[in-house]
C-alpha cells in the first residue's frame, strides 16, 4: 500500500497519481559509469538518485496535493488544493525528448518553500488535472457554503 492511500481521509479519493519515469536517472549514470574512475564518487551518487526516484510519489485527490520524496530524509508535502500557490514545470533537454519534467509546487504557508519532484512522466497533464482539480474544489466549497446559508436561513 501507497503513501497516498494510507493517509486517505473519509469522502476522499484519489483522482490522480503521477508517473515517476526511470528515464530521468540517464544522465545521471551515463557521469557515473564515465566517470568511475574518480573514487566512484559519480557512480555512488547516481545509486542514490536511483533510490530516491523510487521513492517518489505524488497524488492529487479530490480535496488534497499530497507527495513524498526522500528514503531516511523525507520531506511530505500535503496541501489542500485551496492552499497550492503554483505547480512550475521544470524541462531539461534530455526530459524534452523522452516526456518526463520535474514539477515543482508551492503552498500557501510553507515559509517560500517549494516541493520538487523529479522525473514525472506527462508532467504537462499532471500540472492541468492539478489546475482543474483546483477549479472543481473551490465550486466544491461554495456550494457547501451556499448549502450552509440556505440551512441557517430556513431556520
């Protein structure tokens, strides 16, 4: 079981969930096989970078942006759609010809902090079911609040 669908809360589902592609680790290991010869120092950074990128998961749900990066270090990032302040996609060239980018996001609270995740396949889609999600939450809120005041109102 998922990160994601531990933390689930009632009336919540999972809308959905981006791909980390393997493709992103290229670069990063054409270094460490070139460049082994320096104490492996490349090669071992790019055994962690692999770890890392399978450990990354990102998810939207109807309520909630929710990822999670990092093996020992984690850094979890769980927003409610109202409080996402930008979704950035980061393009590098190797991730233009193989359809993979790093989405980078930032919340209402988080200091000026951004979360990045790296290596999404379809990064473009992922930011736009994001922005529409976005869009159907705040119809979501206003009808509950419309509800609200029609209840108080009859009473």
């Amino acid at each position: 079981m998922s990160y994601v669908d531990e933390i689930l809360q009632k009336d919540e589902e999972v809308v959905a969930k981006a791909k980390v592609t393997k493709l992103s680790l290229i670069g990063v290991w054409v270094k460490g096989v070139l460049l082994c010869w320096l104490f492996l120092i490349p090669t071992i950074k790019a055994i962690k970078q692999t770890i890392v990128v399978s450990k990354i998961e990102l998810a939207l749900t109807n309520q909630r942006l929710v990822g999670r990066v990092g093996v020992v270090g984690r850094q979890i990032m769980d927003s409610k759609l109202d409080k996402v302040q930008t979704v950035q996609i980061r393009e590098t060239f190797w991730g233009r010809i193989f359809g993979y980018a790093n989405i980078a996001v930032s919340t209402a609270g988080t200091g000026g902090s951004e979360y990045v995740y790296i290596g999404i396949a379809r990064a473009q889609e992922f930011k736009q079911k994001i922005m529409s999600q976005i869009d159907e939450y705040e119809e979501f809120k206003v009808r509950k609040q419309a509800e609200a005041l029609a209840s108080a109102m009859k009473n």
